[in-house]
C-alpha cells in the first residue's frame, strides 16, 4: 500500500514539474522582439535611415502590441528539444526571419493592420505548417552502407578538387578582405563569373555550403583536427575569392549549433533564443563602449533586420505589380516573366534607386513574389516535406553532424529563394550526403538509448561518457539517432 502511495506521489509530481526549457524559451522569446526593436530606434535607425532602415511606430499602439504578440506565439508550440535536426532549421527559421518579419515593418514602414496583416497572417500560418509537418513519425529510408574513411575520404577529395577548379578559374587570394569592406571583392567576383562555367559556379556554393561545412563539424564532434582544419582553410579560401560573409561565419554558425545541441540537445530552444537575446545586447554594449554601429551594422542589422525588412518591400510591391508564377524558375516554359531583371534586382531599383543591388530575401518573400497569399502557403508545405525528409535520412545517422547541416540549410533560407536554395545552394545535394553518411553502429547505440525517450521520439543520442580528460562529458563521436 505504502509502496503503491509512494509511485503515485511521484508519478504526480513528474506530471505537474515545470519545463525550465519551456520557461527560457517563453522569458526569452518575450524579451527577444523587444530587443531588435531597441536596436533598431537607437543604434541602426539614426545611422543607416538613407537605406530604409527608419523609425515609424505604428499609429495605433494596438497594432504594435499585435505584431509583438505575432512575433511571440510560435514560442508556445515550437519543439524545445533538439532531438530532430529539422528541429535546428524551425528554431534559426524563427529567430532570422519570422520575428523580423512579424515587426520590422510594423515599425519602420509607417503602415497599419489593413495593409500589413495579409504578409504577417501568412507568414504565422506557413510557419505552422513548417512546425506542424516536423513533428511527423519519421520512416526509415534504406540507403548504402558507407564506411567511414571512404565516406570522408571522398568529401576531402571532392573539396580539394573543388578548391583547384576555384583557385584555377578566380586566382589565390592575396589577402581576407575587411568584414566591413567586402564590396569590391564581391564585385570582381561578380565580373568574374560571367566567364565561368556554370558547373563550377554550382560545384563552388555547394562545397561553401556544404562540403566545407561538413567537414568542420565532423572535425569537431571526432576531435579530428585535420579534418576540422582542412574545412575551415576551404571556407578563408573561398571567403578571399567571393567576400560572401555568410562563407566568413558559416564555421561559428557550426560551433554554434554543435553548442546548442550540447545535453541531448535538451537546452536547443533555450540555447537559441538566449543566444539571439546576448547578440542583441551584446553588440550594443560593443557599439556603446567604442562609440560606433559597427557590431549592431553586422550581426544584427545586416543578419536580422533586414529580412524583415526586405520582406515587407516584398508582400508592398508584389500586392500590386504582377506576381511572376515561377516563370524564372521551374516554369519557365509555360509562363513569360514580367520584368527586365531578376526579383532581387526589381526590389532593389525599387525602394534602393540601385539597379545594381541584390535585395536577395528569403523563402516566404520570394513565396509571396511567386503565387501571393497561396505561394507562402504551399511553399512552407514544401519546405516542411524537406524536413520531414532531412528527420527521416538522419536516422540512426550523428545527430551533432546532420543538425549542422540543418543549420546550413536553414541560414540559406533566410535570405534565398526556396528552389534556389535546394538546387544552387546546395540543399538538395545536402540531402544526398545526408542519405550516404555512414550509420551509427546500431547494437552500440541500442545499448545507449533510455527507454523512456525512445517512447518518445525515435531519435536519441549517445550516453554520457568521460572524456580523455577523465571529466564525464557528452561523447559527441557517439552522439546518433536511430
């Protein structure tokens, strides 16, 4: 009887324990929007408002406190839990580009609920959807058997191949340009693909993308050095060549994931927003201290602000010129496209005055560009069949390795088109890599699974070990899921 009193006390006392990852996820979430709309009126507002970047709260308080909420509720139902690598794409998808767009343009475009409640209702749905489709039972995909050292071996060889194919057609860089001057390096290499062939054009985003990326985080969780290395020489060379920031941080953005998903990927949610939060405060601390922008300019006005604000430009344009159906793209032979030059370069002429800018934005802008309303509708249903994919190859693969290239997928999203993303950016060709990885040992792995987490979702990873200092530690070399 004792005994039987015993189990139920603390049966009920697990079903009414609070989830401190839930709470952080909430404190930050809520603190989260406030914050970009801090760094926008004080630090990028009064120094960048020639580029767009201005100050308007909204007429009606009403509404601003609407897009606050808007830009807070996916917090409730959004996984905290890093136990799916999809899992890794809704959170970046969440902190980079559906916050900013829920409130950036409530706040610097002068606009009401009537004209932007249509982008941001939108958004709020195809971003359901997207989390909504992640949390579908995974299937198991055969796939071939690849060991390890072939399997690595061949992406080392790939990417020096690749490597030579660049240094051949762009010549060695002499020197990494500036972080805060890369212009003129992205202008010659611009002149300089036009005599590239387009192959090698491919080959050289899928190895910034993918490849490079691949390697480092391999490195890392095997503490293979010289492998780990070997990606980040690969991503300086070709940073020197192109001056794509994204190719600059594409390895802390490895790190930082790797740290995030760091307890069985426990903390991902709290880890994420806590770390959005700390960028935030901490580049306005920098910014404060040296009496500049220059920290806020580059990893928060450059990173967050503007795919909210290229996203209102966007659904403000395309509400009232003709939608271009894809005719660019995959249905090019059934449709005439509508302008003389791309999107991006429409939507910079537009509201920069500079026919010569990219005003690239990210999937639910090109989706709204495409079909309106309905195109960010069945381009979220799109992306969430890729994760739901990107879930199911990733069985019984390193969780740590696959949610890296999660990540990398995710970041492109935030400022490309989708089926740009999954053919030139490497999305797709991700996905093949994620099929031929090698599986984790599957007895070994059994052996680490808790059976009460396996209940709960088919994806765990590896037991805590102690590490070669004799500190118990996760085993990252065993970290998988199954």
């Amino acid at each position: 009887m004792a005994g039987r009193i015993k189990d139920r006390s603390a049966r009920t006392t697990r079903e009414y324990s609070i989830d401190a990852g839930r709470v952080a996820v909430v404190l930050f979430g809520l603190l989260y929007p406030i914050l970009l709309l801090w760094a926008l009126r004080d630090f990028v507002a009064p120094t960048f408002w020639y580029m767009g970047y201005v100050w308007i709260p909204p007429a009606s308080w009403l509404f601003g406190v609407f897009s606050v909420f808007l830009a807070f509720i996916p917090v409730v139902f959004l996984p905290t839990r890093g136990i799916r690598p999809g899992t890794v794409i809704l959170w970046i998808l969440f902190v980079i580009a559906y916050v900013p767009i829920q409130i950036i343009p409530s706040y610097s475009s002068g606009k009401g609920f009537v004209d932007l409640y249509p982008m941001q209702m939108s958004v709020l749905l195809g971003y359901a959807i997207i989390v909504t489709m992640s949390y579908l039972p995974v299937i198991r995909i055969p796939s071939l058997a690849v060991p390890s050292s072939v399997y690595f071996g061949a992406m080392a060889l790939l990417s020096v191949v690749i490597l030579a194919l660049a240094l051949g057609s762009y010549g060695l860089p002499t020197k990494l340009p500036s972080l805060t001057n890369v212009y003129d390096v992205r202008a010659e290499f611009r002149d300089q693909n036009r005599g590239i062939n387009f192959f090698v054009l491919l080959l050289v985003s899928w190895e910034q993308k993918v490849i490079n990326p691949l390697l480092i985080a391999y490195g890392l969780v095997n503490r293979r050095w010289m492998v780990f290395g070997f990606g980040v020489l690969g991503q300086l060379i070709l940073f020197g060549i192109n001056g794509q920031k994204s190719v600059f941080f594409s390895g802390f953005l490895v790190v930082a994931v790797l740290v995030a998903m760091v307890g069985r990927g426990r903390w991902l949610g709290a880890m994420v927003m806590m770390g959005a939060v700390l960028l935030v405060i901490t580049t306005a601390a920098l910014d404060f201290i040296s009496n500049s922008v220059g920290f806020t300019s580059l990893f928060v006005r450059r990173l967050i602000l503007t795919p909210g604000m290229l996203t209102g430009y966007y659904f403000d344009f395309f509400s009232t010129s003709p939608q271009v159906w894809l005719s660019n793209s995959v249905l090019a032979p059934l449709f005439d496209y509508p302008y003389g030059a791309s999107i991006p370069r429409v939507i910079g002429v537009t509201y920069f005055g500079r026919p010569e800018l990219a005003a690239n934005a990210n999937i639910w802008a090109d989706a709204f560009a495409n079909f309106g309303v309905a195109g960010v509708l069945a381009f979220s249903f799109i992306l969430g069949c890729v994760i739901f994919l990107f879930n199911s190859l990733a069985m019984d693969r390193n969780l740590l390795v696959t949610s890296a290239l999660a990540g990398m997928a995710a970041w492109t999203l935030t400022d490309t088109a989708l089926f740009v993303g999954l053919n030139t950016h490497g999305i797709l060709f991700s996905l093949m890599l994620v099929t031929l990885l090698p599986r984790e040992n599957a007895s070994r792995a059994s052996r680490k699974t808790f059976s009460i987490r396996r209940r709960q979702d088919p994806y765990h990873l590896g037991r805590r070990s102690r590490s070669r200092s004799g500190r118990r530690g996760l085993d990252w070399r065993q970290a998988s899921v199954t």
